[in-house]
C-alpha cells in the first residue's frame, strides 16, 4: 500500500504520493518535485522499504559525455570557433573522445546551431 500525503509547498498543496532520496532521507512532491516537510522520519523509512524511492529522473542525449575535468555528464557544445567541443559545465576542452563519434557531435551541433539561427 502507497504512502499518500499532501504537498505542504506554496503554490501546490495538492494530494500526492510522495517520494524519497534514499541518500538523503529527504521527501519529495510528485506534483511540484519540491521537497516536502510533513513526512516523518519513521514513515520516509517506511517508504523505501516498500520501494516508494526516487528514481534518477535524468535524461540523457544520445552523445552525452563524461568531462574528464569536471566528471559531469552531459552534451558536449562547440567552442566558438566551432573546431574543437567543450564541456557544457565547466568550459574545458574534451578531447577523449574517438574521432568518428567526435565528427558525428560536431556535424549535429552544428546543424542545430544553423536551425537555431535561421
């Protein structure tokens, strides 16, 4: 049986099946994805013992990378010259790519950089 609550954010309020970080204990809205302060301790325990955890929202694109700088992943952009990719975080060249997968970025960036400009 699912642990249901109301979201006690401003502006939301809405009733909601809440989840929980299982790193930092903390519950989160369904609704709104804000975390939620009316759920005790006992019962954030309770729910990831019955698997009513967060789950990594994160979505990736086809040629996301790891920095080697910053090790964050994420879609590499073009340098302003438009020659070599940089980290969307961090700003440092990534140069540990193959070269075919390199050459597929770069023709994509590009080609989204000529749509987004005309």
């Amino acid at each position: 049986m699912d642990f249901r609550s109301f979201c006690d954010n401003k502006g939301c309020g809405k009733e909601m099946r809440p989840v929980v970080d299982k790193d930092t204990l903390t519950a989160y809205c369904t609704e709104c994805g804000k975390p939620v302060g009316n759920v005790s301790v006992f019962m954030r325990r309770q729910m990831i013992s019955h698997g009513q955890v967060r789950r990594n929202e994160k979505k990736k694109l086809a040629w996301a990378v790891k920095c080697p700088s910053c090790t964050k992943d994420g879609p590499p952009e073009l340098d302003k010259q438009g020659e070599s990719l940089v980290c969307s975080f961090c700003g440092k060249e990534i140069d540990n790519l193959a070269k075919p997968f390199e050459q597929m970025i770069k023709v994509n960036l590009k080609a989204q950089r000529r749509a987004d400009e005309g």
